[in-house]
C-alpha cells in the first residue's frame, strides 16, 4: 500500500491499497481510500489564520502583498478548511501561492507575475470577510438555492482592481452556488470594502497634511488640482482618496492614494480621465471640504436618490474646471439609475485656523455671555454628520424660536442669538 497526496484545488489525499497472490494466478484487487475523512476539519474564515501566511509570504520577499484569495466548499457561514492566498512581491517580479489546510501551511508555489490577471491591486488595510461577505450572499438569494438543492456547494474568491474611471480601488467577492447535479447555479458579487469602520475613513481634508508632505517630496512646487473618491458615505467621509498634484517646474502630474492613514501610491500618474490635464487652475486655500458637499448634494436630490435605492453608492471628485471656480461633483450610482449634483467648491471655513478634532460625543454648551445685550452666541459639538433642532423655550415650555434646523456636518459649531423670537420681537 502506499499513501499520496495531491491537488485539484483543494488538497485531497488516497491510501492506493493492492491484495496481490504471491503464488498461483497473478490476479489481485486494488482499492483506493480516502485518507483525510478521519481528520476533524478546523474550518476559517479568510483572515482568521491570515497573519501567519501573511509572515510566511514577507519572509520570501519583504513587498510581499496579498492580492488574492480563494476556496472551494465553503460552508454557509464562509468558512472553511482550505483556502489558497496569493501574493506579489513587485520587486521580484512575482507571485507566490499558499495553501493552507486545517489551519497550516501544507504547500507555498513560485508563479509568474502574469498569472491571473496583471493589473491586479493590493488589498487594503481593511476588507471585508468570507463569514461577511456570505451572509450577504445568502440574503441575496444564496439562502433560497441552498434550500432548493440540497446537493449545493460553494466557491469563492476575491481580488481587488483598479477601476478606471474612477482611479480608486474597488475590492469584489465572487461567490458562487453550485449543484453538484450540474443542473443549476448562482453568483453573487459583495462589495469587499463596504460596512467599512467610521475609524478608518477620513472627509477630504482631514489628512491633508500627510498627502500634502507626501507631494512636497515628489516636487517643492507640487499644487492640488484634483480630489476623488469611489465610496463616499452619507457623512461625507471615505475610507481612499485618489489626489492629483501638479508641478509646472517639472511639467508632470503625480497621483497619490490615501487609504486610511497609509499612502499606498505616490508617483508620477499615468492619465485616465481626459479632464485631467497638465495646468490645470490649482485648488484654492479654501476649497469646501467633502462632509460639506455631501450635506448639500443631500438636499438637492442624493437624499431621495438613496431613498428610492436601496443599492446606492455615491462617488466624487473636486476640481476647478476652465474658466470656473472649484466644483464638487458628486455621483450617486445604482444598478438602474444614476445622478449627478454638482456644489459650489468654495466656502467661507477658514481651514488653515481650524482644529480638525472631530468630536467623540455630541454636546450642548451654555450660551456665552450669560446675561447678555444684544447677542450670545450658543455652541454645540457634533460627532458625526446629522439632522439638528436647537430651540430655545421660556421657563413655561413655550417655543421662542428655532435657531437650527437642518443637516449639520461632524464637528464644533455656534449660532448667535438676539434675543428675538419667530416674529423677530425681542422678548
């Protein structure tokens, strides 16, 4: 007898056993057994043994990044005992696949650099996981197919890309419901990078300070032309931002991606968009920042687009285009429909003097001064983008006036007040 193992995409192992006669006919049996349905499966979701593959891969190359993974008989929770990573080291030129069975690394290969798809990306810091990215799975139907074919089994992979319009990084799970009659099948695509963590995204300006060092050491007179993000969510933060820096000294554009608080890429850009142009007008000092365009584009339409909805998305940019001031141009994105609002990309927010500090909890302060003539002025901190009501009342509960009303964005705000009320009657 002998015992071998081998790979069709999962790892598979057989006990080849012969009964041969040692005298008379020469005829004898040979059978063949399953060596592995004996081992108690240790089933993961993807990242849940991820960082000792992920010090496997950098001990080869120290650029090491992971761009691919995938498995074959994944349960309905999105785990399973055998997944296979995939990662580039740019350096060297190549790619190196890991598989890891029960948990451990059974078998590392050397592949070349254009294997898979060549233009594939990194994954960022943060992406979301097989038991997340199933559950979503299942709601969209995986769940129904599972009941109708007993016999069902589930693959799934994920990459991440460049999307060329857009120039930001998307991140998709493939996911994939099978019969093992043949007779029918399902695919879901989830979107890797939503449900991402408030923490990890910033508004446009928030880590200005970072890019801006960035692009001062790519050239000293580098200047902001272009701001853009794929996934803006309803505060107006991201979790990447794509900017774009002149330098007419140097006639070239350079392109740096901000993913949370990481450059992932900083170097002269090769051009995607045709409004993206060698001299174009330099942003000014006080460009609005995108937690304030998000408000307004919200009133002027997003509100109801994502309302009517329920797969919306919301990508952006910010650029001064000929002959005009700055615009934030924001689209808002659904399997079958699509709108553009575009906001005046000025404000009157003196950026250089503000303290960019957001807020952990929403706060009401006393009003200042206290007794006052003719005016005080009230503050509140907001930590995160939503609608405000501030009223003032007498002692006996009745309205006075209402002093706010509206979508008011993260952050440190103050109104005045005159002591008048709806009628604009002191009182």
């Amino acid at each position: 007898m002998d015992l071998h193992a081998f790979q069709e995409f999962t790892i598979q192992a057989m006990w080849n056993i012969y009964y041969i006669r040692t005298t008379g006919s020469q005829e004898g049996k040979h059978f063949e057994l399953d060596a592995l349905p004996e081992i108690p499966p240790v089933a993961s979701t993807a990242q849940e043994k991820l960082a000792s593959v992920d010090s496997a891969a950098t001990a080869i190359a120290a650029d090491a990044k992971l761009i691919y993974v995938h498995a074959n008989y994944v349960d309905e929770s999105g785990k399973t005992d055998q997944w296979i990573y995939i990662y580039e080291s740019v350096s060297k030129q190549t790619r190196y696949e890991f598989w890891v069975f029960n948990g451990q690394i059974v078998q590392q290969n050397e592949l070349t650099i254009a294997w898979l798809q060549p233009d594939m990306s990194s994954f960022p810091v943060y992406w979301l996981d097989s038991d997340s990215a199933v559950a979503d799975a299942e709601r969209k139907g995986g769940n129904d197919f599972r009941e109708t074919y007993p016999d069902w089994n589930l693959n799934m992979n994920f990459h991440a890309f460049t999307e060329e319009i857009s120039t930001s990084i998307r991140g998709m799970w493939n996911i994939n419901y099978n019969s093992q009659s043949g007779s029918d099948g399902l695919s879901v695509s989830v979107d890797a990078f939503k449900n991402i963590p408030d923490s990890y995204k910033s508004s446009a300006r928030e880590r200005l300070n970072l890019v801006n060092s960035e692009a001062a050491k790519l050239a000293s007179d580098a200047e902001l032309v272009w701001i853009s993000s794929y996934d803006l969510d309803i505060k107006g933060k991201s979790f990447h931002w794509f900017y774009i820096y002149q330098s007419l000294s140097q006639q070239k554009l350079f392109e740096l991606w901000l993913y949370h608080t990481q450059i992932a890429k900083a170097n002269q850009m090769t051009l995607y968009d045709s409004e993206i142009i060698l001299g174009m007008t330099a942003l000014p000092d006080r460009w609005a920042d995108s937690d304030i365009a998000l408000v307004e584009a919200e009133q002027n339409g997003g509100s109801q687009f994502r309302a009517k909805y329920i797969d919306w998305w919301i990508s952006t940019r910010l650029f001064t285009p000929v002959n005009e001031g700055p615009k934030w141009d924001l689209f808002y994105h659904s399997s079958s429909d699509f709108l553009q609002i575009t906001i005046d990309g000025l404000t009157d927010v003196d950026y250089e003097n503000l303290n960019f500090e957001i807020p952990t909890s929403f706060k009401l302060f006393q009003n200042y001064p206290n007794p006052f003539n003719p005016t005080t002025e009230i503050n509140f901190n907001l930590s995160e983008t939503t609608d405000v009501k501030l009223s003032v009342y007498n002692v006996s509960g009745q309205l006075i006036t209402t002093l706010v009303s509206g979508r008011r964005t993260a952050g440190k705000h103050s109104v005045l007040w005159n002591a008048s009320d709806e009628n604009g009657i002191r009182v």
